[in-house]
C-alpha cells in the first residue's frame, strides 16, 4: 500500500483514509459480482471486476428488450 511520508496533519489524514477508500472499493466490487455477475467472489473475480476483464457491453436497446421481456 502507498502512504504519504511526512507528518503534516493533512498527510497523516490521507494515510488513515486510504484503507478506508480501499475497503470500500473491494465493497462494491463484491456487491456488483454477486449482484450483477451472480458468481462467486474471489481474488480473481474482484482483480477482474476493478479491471473490466470479461465485462460485456451491452446497447441500450439490449437493455430496454430484456427489460421488457
């Protein structure tokens, strides 16, 4: 993990909220595997989600005729 050397408050702030933005990260790409992918959540499955492997594009019209169906 990067932190910011130094001891000026505003670097001490950054450094504590890092693992913070980091967790909430893996959060959400946990909520859009099992949500969105319905599949299980793994180390590979979370690189993937952050990366964009395998993620399909889909057009509007996709969108609104499974909407629809």
């Amino acid at each position: 993990m990067f932190l910011l050397v130094g001891l000026q408050e505003n670097q001490r702030q950054v450094n504590r909220l890092i693992p913070i933005w980091i967790r909430s990260i893996i959060r959400q790409c946990k909520q859009k595997i099992l949500l969105d992918q319905d599949k299980e959540v793994t180390v590979e499955a979370i690189k993937n989600t952050l990366l964009g492997v395998g993620e399909k594009k889909k057009l509007i019209l996709e969108i609104f005729e499974q909407h629809n169906r």
